[in-house]
C-alpha cells in the first residue's frame, strides 16, 4: 500500500482530533492537529483497554483518554501517564489540501490492562 487521502486539511483545524478511515485498509485513523506541530496520525484506540480516543479531551497538546485517564503527547504519540505506553503512529504527507496516511507495516501498540 501507499499513502492514501483520508480527509482535506479543512477537516480537521489546529487544535482538533478527528477519526478517520483510511481508504485501502479500512483502519481508523485518529488524526490530531497539534497546535504548532502540525497534523499527527495514531491508532484510534487506546492501548490501555482499547477505547475510542476520539472521545477523551485534546487540549491542545496533551489527549486524554476518557477511560482511565491515560494521557499521550499528541505531537509524538509518547505515553505522558503514565509514561510506559506509546500510540503507534502513522506517516502523515500533505499535498496541496489532501492529508495522506500510510498504515502498512504498522501495527496498533497494546499496554499492561
């Protein structure tokens, strides 16, 4: 597979998380825009006990999960607590006003329960 368009850069403003299903895979993407950083892509589930991210609190530069509370740097995908865990993430490649994401080879990360 190769970078596919999952949305238009319209679709998601700085400082928005998004899901999105990634055309050739039909993985869902979570797509963040990291306020200075630019769009970021992760897996949509969080690794602790796979709830939908999407529905915890981004604020900016910090996504919360609503769960348990796991937090994850949205502009690496790094475990802030607790800081043992990781979101697998995805390239992201931006053309003209297409936002692309690869999956291939990149498999969804799971933590201790």
């Amino acid at each position: 597979m190769a970078f596919e368009k999952v949305c238009e850069l319209d679709d998601i403003w700085e400082g928005e998380m998004e899901v999105f299903t990634h055309p050739g895979s039909g993985v869902e993407v979570l797509l963040i825009n990291v306020e200075g950083e630019g769009i970021r892509a992760y897996q949509a589930m969080c690794p602790h006990q796979e709830i939908e991210l999407v529905e915890g609190e981004f604020d900016g530069k910090v996504l919360t999960c609503k769960a348990h509370l796991w937090q994850f740097d949205a502009a690496t995908g790094k475990g802030v607590n607790p800081n043992d865990c990781e979101l697998a993430r995805y390239p992201v490649k931006i053309e003209g006003e297409d936002v692309l994401v690869e999956v291939d080879g990149i498999e969804p990360k799971k933590a201790h329960t």
